[in-house]
C-alpha cells in the first residue's frame, strides 16, 4: 500500500505508517496534473495556466491527487448506508426523548414545585374566601335560613335533619359549592344547576344557569399564579432550567389539575318514594363545560404564571434579553403589558371615583371595580357594553360606552342607579382614558421600530396578537346569569359584540402602533 504522507510502499497488512504515524490508505492514491498559479524557478506569474513559464521556460505543472467527483462520492457512501425504518426511527427518538425527559425530571425533583405551590394556594385561598362570604351571608339570618344558605354553600347536613324532623324523611342533598366546584366556578367556567322537588301533585323546579358570573374573584388563581411563577422564574435562573418548557408543562398540569376538579363537581341525584308520606322526589344535577376549564386554565396559566415567570428570571435584564428574542415573543410581551398598565390605571380610577359610603363595604368596592374597570378598559377602543336585565316580565336594556349612555324608558333600573351613577368618573375624564391607551400602543411601536421597520405586515401582526388578547378578555367578562324557577324568571346579561369589537381594537391597535413606529423613523432620518 502507498504511504499518503510519505508515498513510499508498504506491506498490505500495515495499518500505520512506521515513518509518518499517519494512517495507510486501503487503497493507493490516484493522481494527477495541476499547474501552478506562480514559476517555482523565477516566480513568475503563469497569466496562461501555460505547462512551462513564459519567462525562464521551466516546468509549472505539479503532481496532486486525484479527487473523487461529488456524485462518485454519493455513490460511494450510499452503498454503506444503511436506511432505517421511519417507524422504528420515531419510536426510537419517542424512547429516547422519553427517558432524557425522566431523568431531567428525577435530576430535578423541585420542577413542579412552583405549579403545586399556586395550586395548593389556589384551594386554600378559595376555603378562607368561602368561609368568609358564608359568615357574611348567614350573619343576619335564624337557624332555618343558615341551615338552607349552609346546604348551598357546602354543608348540607343541618339541611338534612330539618327535612328529616319535618318530614320522617332521610335525604341526602348534595354539596352543591364544594371546594373543587366553587374553585371550577372562580375560572369563569359555564356551570348548570338543575333542582327538582315533588310531593303527590305539586311539582315544582330551579334551574339555574351562569356564565364567568365570579369574574371579579379571578384575582384569586391570578394571584395563586403569579406567586408560582414567580418562584419558578428564581429556581430557573437558579438551576439553569430551560424557561418556556417549564412554564409548558406547567400549563399542561395546572390544565389537568383543574380539569379533574371540574369533572369531580359534577353531581347527579335522585332521591324516591317515602314510606306514608305519598310521593316525595328530589332530582338534583349540576354540569361544568370541561372545554371553558380548558381554555380558561390554560389562558391563565400561559399568561399569568408565564409573565410572571419570564419577568423573575431575567430580572433587571429583561429588556436587554427581550431584544434577542424573536420578534413575536417581543410582540406578546409588550401586547400583556400594555393589556395590564391599561387594566390598571381603570381599576384605580373607577375605586377612587366610588362612593364608598353608598356601597357600605370596602370588598364590594374592590369587585366594583374590578368589573367596571374592565368594561371601561374595553370601551376605551370606542366599544360598547349591552346590558340586559329581565325579571319578572319587566325587561330593561342599558348601553353603556366611555362617551354616553342610552337607556330604555321601561323603568328606572336600580342597578343602573346604584353602579352608573355618575358614570364620568370625577378623577380621570373619557378622553384621557383614550388617549392613555393610544400613547401605551404607540410606545409599544415605538420602541419596537427596530423590529417592525414600519413594515406594515409587522404592524397587523402585532395588532392581531393585541386584539387577540382582548378577546380573551372580553370572553372572560360576557357573563349570563338565569334563574328560572317554576314559570318566574330573572335574566342578567352583560355582553361585548364580539366583531365590532374586535374590528375596532385592530384598527385603533394597528394606527396608534404605526404612529410611534413613524416618530420613531423620523427622528432617525432626522
């Protein structure tokens, strides 16, 4: 065999060459001619690529090796490659991302520490806010009231005996808000309520329907959510964990967390026959939407738990790391932030321009404000709010929006007395409200100039994600209330239009976004 760096011949059996200590080819190299870009003798140039130089006449063609054309080499190695099955491919990258997952998981036990923390959090926060409302509600009240109030609240036991001692009859009524239901109902989740009570010929019926009614009391899992990625942000930057897959998987958890807590709500019963009573029956039943749970964990965790995550582990740098992320990561971030100074600044606005004295509590003060706070935050891009109130037969619409109000002549209704009174906040007037929320998107465009370049198609993106963002707000704040019982009902609705809505948001979004993009262009150019 032929020696590649000394090119002297060598026994076949040779693996390394005893001169060189480089490796012995299998196979002899093959070569061929070359000229040389300059004489070696004179150093001159060779302009012609000519085989002798054109001043001294000596010899410019060198000896190199061979090398073997592009498809000779695909040809070459194909023949040894082996091409594996797809499926046996797929599932030996499943097992092997499977098992790296496992181990990062035990490497790691404090991962989902921070999800369990605003979980545990959550339930425990909703216990002392429900046994706070049920002494509220049952201060007033005798026994028989508390007894019924405490039945629908969770303990239906005192309920049962008074049956029992009136009646001869052992009932067993179900917990119609137990921890797991009112914690289903505080994510705003679609709930159904359906009581049913007949003795001999007297039949009679609840049905009860209610739709992101609790609005106000998000701030409980909002709060819970934030504390954990808060915690999660810290440990992250702590133990080096990858950022956007933590808050992923903890998304998926809190989901199937709350998605089980939904379904072990649901209740179903039946209660027959009494011994010399006649005929006696309760059928009572209660369903949640499983896909609101979904969608409204899933909304507050990306959001919420993300935010605060992201915000913890970069720390003071977050703006510095922000702009080496993609550009739609940097879209979203300044689309929550906007979202949340806006939420802001209408909630204080709306709790300092209430009469507390007229509210007479400080809690209901606080979800006043919230409600209205975020119905004026939506009304700032020029929307309006429907409300409709039925009872009884007497219906009753209200338009409200920022600039007016429009208000049906059945009677003067005593929910429009006792929350718009007054409905030009004192503090801040409408058009400052607008204008706020114009100079917050023009900021974003602004600052975010290097991104966008004026590019009208950043621009709309950037608008979509907004508006997007809004809908999931409004979606949150629409809310029915129904009671229907017997032939008496009482109907409570407070709804967005959900297209005008959104048209308006993406045109004032993409104008006012445009706007500090072109101040800023300008001022470059300048």
């Amino acid at each position: 065999m032929t020696c590649r760096h000394c090119h002297e011949q060598h026994p076949k059996y040779y693996t390394y060459c005893p001169k060189t200590d480089g490796i012995i080819e299998q196979e002899p190299f093959k070569y061929t001619y070359a000229t040389n870009d300059f004489c070696l003798s004179c150093g001159r140039k060779n302009e012609e690529s000519g085989s002798f130089c054109s001043q001294c006449g000596s010899l410019t063609i060198k000896k190199v090796e061979q090398k073997a054309t592009f498809n000779k080499v695909i040809s070459e190695t194909l023949k040894n490659v082996n091409i594996p099955n797809m499926g046996n491919m797929k599932g030996k990258e499943f097992k092997t991302f499977s098992k790296e997952k496992v181990n990062f998981f035990k490497n790691n036990p404090l991962f989902f520490v921070p999800i369990v923390v605003s979980i545990l959090l959550l339930f425990l926060v909703t216990l002392v806010v429900k046994s706070s409302i049920l002494d509220v509600a049952t201060a007033d009240l005798d026994r028989e009231e508390t007894a019924i109030v405490k039945a629908i609240m969770n303990d239906p036991s005192e309920l049962e005996d008074m049956i029992y001692e009136e009646f001869g009859v052992r009932l067993s009524v179900p917990k119609i808000l137990s921890l797991p239901s009112l914690v289903t109902v505080l994510h705003n989740v679609k709930a159904e309520w359906h009581v049913g009570v007949g003795a001999e010929y007297d039949q009679n019926s609840l049905n009860i329907s209610m739709d992101n009614v609790l609005f106000g009391l998000m701030f409980i899992p909002i709060i819970a959510l934030a504390i954990g990625g808060f915690i999660y942000g810290i440990l992250a930057r702590k133990n080096n964990w990858p950022l956007y897959q933590g808050i992923v998987y903890s998304t998926i958890l809190y989901v199937i967390v709350m998605l089980v807590s939904s379904i072990t709500s649901k209740f179903s019963t039946s209660i027959g026959q009494v011994e010399t009573k006649g005929l006696f029956m309760i059928e009572a039943t209660m369903k949640y939407s499983a896909l609101d749970m979904i969608l409204s964990a899933t909304i507050l965790s990306i959001v919420i738990f993300g935010f605060t995550a992201i915000l913890t582990y970069f720390n003071k740098s977050i703006i510095e790391k922000l702009s080496y992320q993609v550009k739609y990561v940097q879209y979203a971030m300044f689309s929550v932030a906007i979202t949340c100074i806006g939420l802001l600044i209408n909630f204080s606005n709306i709790y300092f321009s209430l009469d507390k004295k007229v509210l007479e509590s400080e809690t209901v003060a606080i979800f006043s404000s919230i409600y209205m706070g975020t119905w004026n935050w939506i009304c700032t891009f020029f929307s309006k709010l429907h409300m409709n109130i039925t009872i009884h037969g007497f219906t009753e619409n209200i338009t409200y929006s920022l600039f007016g109000n429009d208000r049906s002549e059945v009677y003067q209704s005593y929910f429009y007395n006792s929350l718009f009174e007054g409905e030009k906040f004192s503090l801040l007037p409408s058009f400052i409200l607008v204008l706020i929320t114009i100079v917050l998107i023009s900021a974003a465009g602004y600052i975010l100039y290097i991104v966008h370049r004026m590019n009208w198609k950043e621009c709309l993106i950037f608008a979509g994600m907004f508006t997007a963002l809004q809908l999931m707000i409004i979606y949150l704040v629409n809310f029915q209330l129904d009671f229907v019982a017997s032939d008496n009902l009482v109907h409570f609705s407070f709804t967005f239009e959900m297209i005008v809505t959104a048209l308006l948001v993406f045109i004032v979004t993409s104008a006012s976004f445009a706007a500090g993009g072109f101040l800023r262009q300008y001022q470059l150019k300048k």
